[in-house]
C-alpha cells in the first residue's frame, strides 16, 4: 500500500494508473476508522475490480467545523488507520498534512446554495461549504473515476451529488449503506466519545426510525410521522434532539399530507457533548394494481 503525504506524490501514483487504463475509486474519510468507513472500501474495490485501483484519503478537513465544534477533539488514530487500511487491500492513501491541502491565500469556495443552508446546513453553518469545497480539491488532486460516500451522512451525499451534476464533474458517486452496531447504533467516529449511559441510551435513534419504517405504509402524514418520532426520541432524557425531519428522499424538498413517494427522516440528537445524526428512507404503502 503506497502512502502519500504530498499532492504531487498521489498525482504521480494516479498518473501511472491512468496510463494503464485501469479504473481509479476514491473513498474519502476523517480517519479514525470504523467498520462503516471499511465497507466503503469494500464497496469501492467491487467499483474497482480486481485490477483497479482503490485510494483512501485521511483527512481531518478544518473548513468543516465551525468555531465551537470538535476539530481538535476530533479523534486520531494514524497508525491504526493504515493497518486496517492495509488489510482491506486498499493499494493508496493520501494523508496530507493541513498545510498541504489548503493555502492560506485562497479564496475559492464551492458551494451548494440551498442544499448547503437546509436542516444540517442550518445548525452548522458553512459546514457544507466545507465538505463541497475539500471534496473538489480531493477529486482534482485524485482525479477519480468514481468516489465512494456513506449514505448516513445522507445530507452530504445530496450535496456532492448535486455539486457533480452542476459542475459538470465527470466522476460516478456511489452511496454506501449506513452500518449498525448490535444494537443498531449507526456506526460513527463520534460513537467512542459518548458516556457509558448515553451510549446504552443512543440506539433510540435507530428504534425511533424502526418504528417509522414501520409506520410509514399505513397512511400516515408526513407530519404525523414526524412527530411520532419526535415523541419516541424526545421520551429518553439523555437525548437533547436537535432537528427531526421528512424531506423528499430524492431532493430533500419538505413535503407534506399523506406519503406518496420515499421520503427521508433525518435525525439529529446530541448526548452530552456529541452530535449523532441518522437516517432511513421510508417507503408510502404499493399502490394496489
Ligand atoms: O464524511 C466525511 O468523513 C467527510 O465529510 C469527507 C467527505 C471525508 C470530507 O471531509
């Protein structure tokens, strides 16, 4: 497995991929690796192939988080990262320092307007500013043929999805699905920072979107389902719930009356000090033939 620290020693590495014509798949992360971040790269080598070629970049992207959130709590594991990175036969990771990514003179940002500003964009803004902007570097740096994303940061997938399409960025996105604890806790880097208690307490979120699923075919409302959830999340008092919604599953778009197309509920809810978010598509009942 190569790692590369500088811009120039990926480049070269992909360069001489590229005139072997074999496929390039990127999977980005913050590092602090999971089993959630190890079945994207399961999911870019099927994307790959035997023969591709598979990039992981580590990267704790600073233009993300806003002045009073977690960068510099934001978990670190280098060396851990690159072993499990070497075991799942990812072949390059590029693992830049700050300095190397972001010059302090620039001045360009990417930015999806109203996809950036809704629902998560709104209790943290500028974050998805952050995330279209690295994503950009990262593909103009890595130039990828296609790049793996987990659909639990269901938000950020809509966004680099509508970045690709408006700007004309010739690279596929594949969504990755969400992975589970036992216990349904979505796996999350945050998940080690939560308390013994609030973490016996956090699965709520995935029972709360249980229980919607379950829901979601009777004919229920959208706001109904809404605050059904709402209830279950807000009857565990560890839980601070900081945003419930139902949006369009495909373009975020509130929606309201009876479900008639897959919608999304997203979650937000802190514990103590730590954000967790969730999510799950819900489907309205088949339309009888
Ligand atoms: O999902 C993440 O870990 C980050 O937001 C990403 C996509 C790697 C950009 O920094």
């Amino acid at each position: 497995m190569d790692i590369c620290r500088s811009k120039s020693a990926i480049r070269a590495l992909v360069a001489q991929w590229r005139s072997q014509s074999v496929p390039v798949v990127l999977a980005p992360t913050m590092g602090f690796l999971h089993n959630g971040h190890l079945s994207l790269m399961r999911r870019a080598r099927l994307r790959a192939g035997e023969t591709g070629k598979v990039v992981a970049s580590i990267f704790v992207n600073p233009t993300q988080f806003g002045p009073n959130e977690d960068l510099d709590s934001y978990p670190r594991d280098e060396a851990r990262d690159l072993e499990l990175l070497r075991l799942e036969g990812v072949d390059a990771v590029f693992i830049p320092e700050v300095s190397e990514i972001y010059d302090p003179e620039a001045q360009t940002i990417v930015e999806t307007t109203e996809l950036a500003r809704m629902l998560i964009g709104k209790l943290r803004p500028g974050h998805f500013r952050g995330v279209a902007t690295i994503v950009t570097k990262l593909f103009n740096i890595i130039r990828p043929d296609a790049a793996v994303f987990g659909e639990k940061d269901y938000q950020q997938l809509a966004v680099i999805r509508r970045m690709v399409q408006d700007l004309d960025m010739e690279i596929e996105i594949i969504g990755a699905p969400i992975q589970r604890e036992a216990d349904g806790l979505a796996m999350s880097s945050r998940n080690v920072r939560l308390s013994p208690a609030d973490r016996a307490r956090a699965p709520v979120l995935a029972r709360a979107l249980d229980q919607a699923e379950e829901l979601a075919p009777s004919g229920i409302t959208a706001s109904r389902l809404r605050s059904h959830v709402r209830a279950t999340l807000e009857a565990e008092p560890r839980a601070q719930v900081q945003s419930v919604d139902i949006r369009d599953a495909a373009t975020l778009a509130p929606i309201s009356g009876p479900l008639t197309r897959p919608a999304v509920l997203l979650l937000a809810v802190k514990f103590g000090t730590v954000f967790l978010i969730d999510n799950r598509v819900v489907h309205p009942a088949k339309e009888r033939t």
